[in-house]
C-alpha cells in the first residue's frame, strides 16, 4: 500500500513500523498499564505490594521495548506471553483446515465471535504455529476508549471499525473507508479477520449479518463491480473459534435475561474491559479453530446467499462437546424444556452435569436456564433441522 493511501486510512489503520518506537516508549511509561499486569498476574497480593511490583514491572517492560523498531518485533516479543496463556487455560487446541489453503494467498478470514480478545488471539496462535504470518484484525471502537489498550491492540495489527458513529452519512463514509482498508490489506498481502456480526453471538448461534457483507461490498463501487464480482476478489474463507468452556457464561445469560426482560441492558463503566480480562484469565477446556473452504462465486450472487453459505460452512465444522449434552439433558430433566427432542448420549461419553450446575449455581431460574440454552444451542439445532425429523 502506497503512503498516499495509507493516509487516506491514518485514523483506522494499524500502527506503522515508524511509530512503534513512540507507542512502546508511552506505554513504558503507563503506570496504568504496569498496574494492570501485575493485577493480571498477582490479584491476591496486598495493595502496597502490587505498587512496588509495578513498578518493577514498568522497568521490565522499558527494557523489553529498548530493542523493538518494528510490530514484528512487538508480535515476537508477545507470542511468548500469549503461548503461556493459552498453555494455562486450554485442555489442548486443535487446528485444522490450513493445509487445504494456499500459504502464499492473503484471504478475508470471516469468523464467527464469542470471545472479544480471544478469538483473534487464537486465530493469530493457529495461524502462526502452522506457519502463516499474523492477520490484520478488525475491532470495534467501543474497545479503544481506553488509550493503553488501544495503543496495544493497534501495535497488534488491528485496525478500527468506527461503530459509534450515529449520523447515517457519515456512518456510510466511514464504512466505505472501512471496506477500502480491507481491500487494500488484501492486495498488499495482508491477510484479515473481521468478525461475521457486530458483536459477539452470547447465545452461541452463529449468524452473518449480511450488513457486514453488503459493507465489504461497497470497496467495488469505483470499479462498478457486483456483489459477487466484489467479494469474490477479498477470497473469503469461513473460519469458527469453538471453545469448550465459556469464561463468560454467567455474564452472558445475564445481559440475555436482562434484554429479554427489560428489553434494554446497559453496559456498566468497564465491562468490556472486565470481559476481556475475564475470557483470557478464564479456563476454555478444548479449543477448535477450523479454516473452512474459500467461498465459490456461486455463493455470493447476493449477501443472503453468501451469509447462508458462511452459516453453513460454520456449522459443518462444528463438534459437540460433552458440555453440550449434558447443557441439554439439564434442560430436560430439571427444567422440562425441549421434552420432544429424543437422543442418546454418545457411547463412552461423561457428561458433566456437576460441573455445569455449578457454574450457574446461585443464580436466578431464568440466567441458569439461558447459560444451560447457550451450550446446549449447537445440539438442539442439530436435532431440530429437519434431516433429523
């Protein structure tokens, strides 16, 4: 990409090479951020101890970044922190698909979203143990109202979907910039992961919101190209993040309760911060990332077709965990729902009904009935669909 057009992106691109010196000395410099790594790391130490440790920490971290020029470096330095991570709270992670695609091919990695740091971390993680270099990474600008974490996030290859903006031109400006970004990462090789909904799916029902794609679309209008000539041109490949266990679970059910009782739930000071630290802190059993096939141009005549053809390519790499049966055999049992589905536990297969009471343990009829709902949604859609019948 040219520095002209790179300019035209300055307010949503990632950071350059040229400014990662001056990002890494800010944050070198943020108590805020030292405070937190500690915080991550050592909750149950004394205030006055965490103080000390932070700043041990910011000096640490001085010391870390004196030698990092470029984001590769900064990636570098943080694929150790990140393997650790994912080492302490996953059973085992499983990828699967990359070897069907071409390493030298950038493609629009369309993923489904259930986790707000998670999933790109893992796409990242999957993509770079199988040798493939990092993916630029979509994120909402609700995320950046914290400067540290925006100055975090853009040094890893993110860039800014500006969803805060209420005035329906302006929207349409910056969602045409936003397609143009994406295009452009495309063919300067940069592979991307864009979510296929705004938000993630706290019900675990994975839907492609067709706005997203009629989005991706508006890149073709200079050349008057058709949806399908457009998308065609991105080469996007269905991608789904399945998680065993849910940090967020309880959390989850309870926003779901409250929208569907109240009809609104608003968001308290912090608590996507809280999500995040949450979802990564959090124990996640197995973990399946699975690259689906690039969608054909037969698939995207229209944003409905190729939002059918996603959901389907999603579903079809889907595996039902343990987690799932019992999700619904509590359902049946306790709660008399879902009595017309008949099915059998798998042969061999502990389900762990224990284990998943407890999580909801404490809670309202309503939050333990929506979390039992969300891991069991894979399941009951799999008896509904009518080749089951």
């Amino acid at each position: 990409m040219s520095d002209i057009e790179e300019d035209r992106y300055h307010d949503i691109r990632p950071y350059k090479d040229e400014e990662v010196r001056q990002v890494l000395e800010r944050l070198g410099q943020s108590f805020e951020l030292h405070r937190a790594l500690v915080s991550y790391r050592f909750a149950r130490y004394p205030q006055w101890l965490q103080r000390i440790l932070a700043r041990m920490v910011g000096w640490q971290l001085r010391r870390h970044f004196a030698p990092m020029t470029t984001v590769d470096a900064f990636q570098g330095w943080l694929k150790d922190w990140i393997t650790a991570l994912i080492d302490s709270t996953t059973a085992n992670v499983e990828v699967h698909g990359l070897d069907l695609l071409n390493k030298g091919q950038s493609y629009l990695w369309l993923s489904n979203h259930r986790d707000i740091a998670m999933d790109p971390t893992l796409i990242g993680y999957a993509l770079v143990s199988s040798g493939w270099p990092t993916a630029r990474i979509a994120i909402g600008d609700n995320l950046l109202a914290n400067p540290v974490l925006a100055d975090l996030m853009r040094l890893n290859k993110s860039f800014i979907v500006k969803r805060s903006v209420s005035d329906r031109r302006a929207r349409l400006k910056e969602f045409q910039k936003l397609s143009g970004y994406i295009r452009h990462s495309l063919e300067d090789g940069h592979s991307v992961w864009l979510a296929q909904r705004e938000g993630r799916a706290k019900d675990n029902l994975d839907h492609t919101d067709t706005a997203v794609l009629k989005m991706l679309s508006l890149s073709g209008r200079d050349d008057r190209l058709t949806f399908a000539e457009t998308l065609q041109r991105l080469r996007p490949v269905p991608v789904l993040v399945q998680y065993e266990w849910d940090p967020c679970d309880v959390l989850k059910a309870r926003e779901l309760v409250a929208l569907e009782e109240n009809g609104v739930y608003k968001k308290s000071e912090g608590e996507d911060t809280h999500s995040i630290l949450l979802g990564m802190k959090g124990q996640k059993g197995n973990i399946r990332i699975c690259f689906g096939r690039p969608l054909a141009m037969a698939d995207m005549q229209d944003a409905n077709l190729m939002a059918a053809a996603t959901d389907r390519e999603i579903d079809l790499m889907k595996k039902l965990f343990p987690v799932n049966y019992a999700a619904l055999r509590l359902l049946q049992s306790e709660h008399q729902l879902y009595q017309d589905l008949n099915w059998q536990c798998p042969v061999g297969m502990e389900l762990p009904l224990n284990e998943l009471s407890m999580r909801c343990s404490g809670e309202p009829t309503a939050v333990k009935i929506r979390m039992l709902k969300t891991y069991a949604a894979a399941l009951i859609s799999r008896l509904s669909s009518p080749s089951n019948q």
